[in-house]
C-alpha cells in the first residue's frame, strides 16, 4: 500500500515498528501488573501519533521462559513519522512512566515491501 501526501512529497513508504519486552515482576501478580500497565499506557497512544496509522498491543500467554511478555506493533506511513514517534511528547511520558518496569527490550524496524 501507497501513501500519498502533499504536492511534490511523492510516495511515502510503509514501516513496520515492533517492540517485545520482558518486564519486572517477582510474583505471577507483580507481572501482571507490569503487563498492564505497559499495555494501557502504550494504547492511550492510540490516535494521538500523526502518522502513526496502526497500533496494537499483544500480551503473551505461552508462558515459555523464551517468550517476551508483551509486543507492541505500530505502522507508520513513513520514516520520517517513526523518527517524530521517537521524540513526541506523549511517547516520551509513557516511555518515562515506564521506565524501570522494562527490563528487557527488543526492536525490530522495516520498510514493508
């Protein structure tokens, strides 16, 4: 799919941004605490992003000890709305009101072909 913008800013392309994390949590309880709050905070993001154009958040259930805890997965209409994502002002507060109930992060960024 094509995005299409303004006069002369031609194509834009379709990026994919997805981020797994463990999070802290000594009893099953605790965790899901940390899930939740990870959950509700990254989906209150939901239609405040320019650019930001899908949004999910996904908890896991295998339990396997391998598994991340929790997924986000958004979809910008371009790079450059990714680069804004990293420095607006909403995402910097949930990404500070969660700061410490990460404790592990993985990310993977990519232009959808």
């Amino acid at each position: 799919m094509t995005y299409l913008s303004g006069a002369g800013a031609g194509d834009r392309e379709r990026v994919k941004h997805i981020v797994m994390w463990k999070v802290i949590g000594g009893s099953e309880t605790e965790k899901a605490a940390s899930v939740s709050a990870v959950k509700s905070r990254f989906e209150g993001l939901r239609g405040i992003i320019p650019g930001m154009t899908c949004l999910e958040v996904g908890v896991d259930f295998s339990k396997v000890n391998y598994a991340c805890d929790i997924v986000l997965y958004t979809e910008f209409e371009s790079r450059a709305a990714l680069d804004a994502y990293a420095t607006h002002p909403a995402h910097l507060k949930v990404r500070d009101e969660l700061e410490g109930v990460r404790i592990a992060r993985h990310q993977v960024d990519y232009v959808l072909d």
